[in-house]
C-alpha cells in the first residue's frame, strides 16, 4: 500500500474518530507493517497535522536457539528419550545427540533426571576413553519439557500476554532477550486537515499553461540544506606543474610563443632546423604525417632558398650535408614532434625585423610521436621550451640559465651531458639528482643552435642562441609520485582522483 494511501486512511480515520488508540491495532487494520505507518506518523507529526503520546512496552523475544527448542523440544527431553532402561556409555549418547549433548547433559543432570557413573569393566586397550567407561542412566521415564511450553507460550501473540515474567530458567539459558516496541495513540494535530496539500517547489511549463500557478502552495525554502558539490574547480596534475614553470619563465623574463599549430610542415620541424630530409625521425616510424592536406603551400621562398643551400652545399663556414634537397620533402605537413619548429618560426621572424632586440621565449604545448605506448611514453605529451637569443652568449650563459631555471624547479643538482642534435653545436643533455630514487635522471635537453640554422635566417652575426627542452611529463610524474603516464593524460585518467583535488572554496 502506497504510503499516501496510508496518510490518506489515517487522516480519515481521525477525522471520522477523532483517535487511534493503538497504532499497531491500525497497522495490522489497513494490512500494512507497523514501520511504514510509523513513516507516515513522523512526517505528519513534522507538520503538526496530529499529536502522539508514545506507547512503549516489553516484550520477550525469543532467540534462534529458544525457537528450535520450541518447535522441537529441549536437548535434555532428548536426551533421557535416548536412555534405554540399562542405561548406555556417554560415548554413544554423544555420539546420538550431536552437538547438543553438552546441553542435554547439563540440564538432564540438573532436573536430576539422569544418574552419571563408571562402569564396571577393566580397562582393556589404552586407547579406551574415559567417554566410553562413564555410563549414564536414567531416573525418570520422560523428562517433563516445561522450557519448551514457556517457549510456545512467549512465542504466540495471543498468549505471550499472560506470562507475566518467563520463568527464570529461560533468562538463565539465554533463550529469551527482552525487546522495547514503541508504538502510539494519536490524535488530530493543530495543523489537523482531511486531505494534505501537497506543496509545489517549481512553476512549470504546464502550471503556466492550465493557469494553476494562482492556486498553488509554494514549499518553503529551506535555507539550513547543503548544496550540491559544485562539479567545477579541479586541479589536474599536469595543469598544476604546467602552471609552475609557467610563472618560472615568467620570472625570469620569459614571454610566450605561440604554440596553436600542432600540424605543421616538414619544413620548420626539420629543414629549418638543418636535420637532413634522410635523418631517421622524418621516417613515418617516428613522426605522424598528414593524409589531408598533406602538404603545405606556404613557404618563405627566399628562406627556402636559404636553407636548400645550406643543406645541400653549406655555406656560413659550414660544409653542408652535400645531398639533393627537396622541395616535395619539405612541404610534408606532419604533427610537430617538437615545439623546436615554433622556435624556429619566432626566430625567423624576429630575423626579419629591422633592428634585432635580444629576446627570451618559452613554450609549453603538445607535441606527437609515433612511439609505441607504454606506461612512461605516450604518442603524444607536452613540451617545455625556453630560449634566448643575444649577441655573444656561451656555453657558460646555458648553464647558468638551466641552473637557475631547474633550482626554481626544485631541482638544484644538475650534471651535463655531450650530446648529438642536428641543430644545436654543442648539445647537452641535462641530468637531475633524485633524491627519492638516490640516482641521477635524465630530465632535458639543450644546446646553442647552430650557424646553419640561424644565419640562413637573417639573424645577425655574432647572435647566439641558447635553448633547452623537456617534457612536463617527467618532472609532473617525479614531483606528484605518478608512475603510469597513462593516469595522467589521455583516456583512462581517473577522475574521481581528479575530483578529489578542488582548487579553492570560497566562502562558507
Ligand atoms: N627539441 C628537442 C627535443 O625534442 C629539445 C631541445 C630544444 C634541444 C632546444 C635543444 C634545444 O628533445
């Protein structure tokens, strides 16, 4: 039965009577479990629609073991029951009554229904156990179950009334606990109405259109009710450290490239940057190229010019690589496998300016390789970028940055590396002290970019660059203790780890 239909059958009947005597007599009058018309008495006490005076009483209630006894009687009527006239050897009996004879036998011994003693035999084997020499007879015929009338007594409704208190027996053997119910007699409340209203909480779409929005009765605001959580306001990993180095570079004077081209030509990946068209990571092993459109048509043809020349041939005091360079090669549009193609752009472009000003860039923005995936490498991950072009910088200028920039980072200890990439003459890869791991770890790479690379530009001489590059994966997973790179970026990242870093509260 609907609970409304209880509340509707309630009211009704204090309306007609004026009183419920017995809210228990009430529930079992509509058929339904006293619990669920006790639902209904609290939520219609709440509006004062009717009054209760609580009815409490005691009751015994019998326990799994009492209720077995009551439909098969007590252990130790079974347990004479089991006794021939002779008498029998407590092994057998044990052996009759199972898990109970200990029962049996205390409460037989007890109503002194059974006598216990030693048989008269002469020990025969060792193994003989004191069980199978006592011997138990009986005093009486039957064992009279007293403990199992009491049970049945208690255990029927009509006639658990009239035992006043169980005898002791049954406390003692902890067949029976005593129970409080609560029920109620009611009558009307002040707020006392045949029918309830039910109280809107919205104007609908259809209120508006029947014109019952006059008519309605409005639920108070409950202004004392928790809100929902705000499903906003996260900080993710990735995001927190990006933030990071981002006010690093910003204090040290850095300002932003423009990193929204993730498809970009073979051009200013690679052929600006002097890495030969037959270098191993222009294959498509390494480097995701375009189906459509896959090729540019947007290239400085001057520049070009320019860097054909330095490839095939050198120049700028350089030898060149002496290869057929390619025009066809060049225009390949691919996913950046490095934000070194955006540096070089903004190198170009500062080239072309009238007058050079010394400049310090950084990015941080996704690259793509076509790597295999596993829980450290991912096909695509962020890179950090910084450099810094001025007249006359040296090696010694690239450390003393990369020193400044990791310390900031929390990375004070550094070593370097001699290193190989196409555009930078000399490369240092960059080496970390982990403290947790208590080994060094490789965490970037750097170097001054080469003559081939920036005087085909239109960069001064006697300008130098100094660059570095790494990912913002691997400092993220060191410094917030995250092993698999997939709970971090991409599809499987946990949200609800996510969700258990709000960002700020404010207010309350
Ligand atoms: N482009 C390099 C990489 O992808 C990083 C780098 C940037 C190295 C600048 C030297 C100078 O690993």
């Amino acid at each position: 039965q609907p609970s409304a239909d209880v509340e509707g059958a309630l009211l009704a009947h204090l309306n007609a009577n004026g009183e419920i005597p017995d809210s228990r007599a009430f529930a079992s009058s509509l058929g339904v479990p006293h619990k669920d018309l006790e639902d209904v008495i609290k939520r219609l006490l709440a509006f004062r629609i009717i009054e209760s005076t609580d009815i409490t009483t005691e009751a015994w209630v019998l326990t799994d073991e009492a209720k077995d006894y009551a439909a098969r009687g007590c252990p130790e009527v079974h347990l004479v029951a089991a006794i021939p006239p002779e008498g029998a050897s407590r092994a057998a009996l044990k052996e009759e009554l199972g898990d109970v004879f200990d029962i049996a036998l205390k409460n037989a011994a007890k109503n002194k229904w059974i006598e216990q003693g030693n048989r008269d035999l002469v020990l025969r084997t060792v193994e003989d156990t004191k069980d199978e020499l006592q011997e138990l007879l009986k005093r009486v015929e039957n064992g009279e179950d007293e403990v199992q009338e009491q049970l049945k007594r208690l255990e029927n409704p009509k006639t658990r009334e009239v035992v006043p208190d169980p005898i002791k027996v049954l406390k003692r053997r902890k067949l029976v606990t005593k129970e409080k119910t609560i029920w109620y007699s009611l009558k009307k409340g002040p707020e006392f109405v045949v029918k309830r209203k039910t109280l809107a909480t919205d104007v609908t779409r259809e209120h508006l259109k029947s014109g019952d929005w006059k008519d309605l009765e409005f639920k108070d605001y409950n202004y004392g009710a928790q809100g929902q959580p705000i499903a906003i306001g996260y900080s993710q990993p990735l995001l927190e450290v990006r933030e990071a180095i981002q006010n690093i570079f910003l204090e040290m004077g850095f300002s932003e490239m423009p990193t929204n081209m993730f498809v970009e030509s073979s051009f200013w990946n690679f052929d600006a940057l002097f890495q030969p068209q037959q270098h191993p990571a222009r294959d498509s092993h390494d480097t995701f190229f375009l189906k459509a459109p896959a090729t540019t048509t947007q290239l400085p043809d001057d520049y070009l010019e320019k860097v054909k020349q330095v490839h095939q041939s050198g120049g700028y005091g350089s030898k060149g690589y002496g290869y057929d360079w390619k025009r066809d090669e060049a225009e390949k549009n691919l996913l950046r496998t490095h934000t070194t193609a955006v540096s070089a752009r903004m190198l170009y472009k500062l080239a072309q300016e009238e007058h050079f000003a010394p400049k310090r860039y950084y990015s941080i923005d996704r690259v793509f390789r076509n790597e295999a995936v596993d829980r450290t490498h991912l096909a695509e991950f962020h890179q950090i970028e910084g450099l810094i072009c001025d007249y006359g910088l040296t090696l010694g200028d690239l450390i003393g940055v990369l020193e400044d920039f990791f310390s900031r980072l929390g990375m004070p200890k550094l070593r370097f590396k001699p290193a190989y990439n196409p555009y930078t003459e000399p490369s240092m890869e960059i080496f970390s002290y982990h403290e947790g791991f208590k080994k060094w770890v490789e965490i970037g790479n750097s170097g001054m970019f080469r003559p081939e690379m920036l005087l085909p530009m239109g960069l001064p001489e006697g300008v130098n660059v100094i660059a570095w590059g790494l990912s913002l994966e691997r400092p993220t997973m060191i410094l917030q203790e995250i092993d698999n790179i997939r709970n971090l970026f991409g599809p499987k990242v946990d949200f609800n780890k996510i969700k258990g870093r709000p960002m700020c509260r404010v207010g309350l």
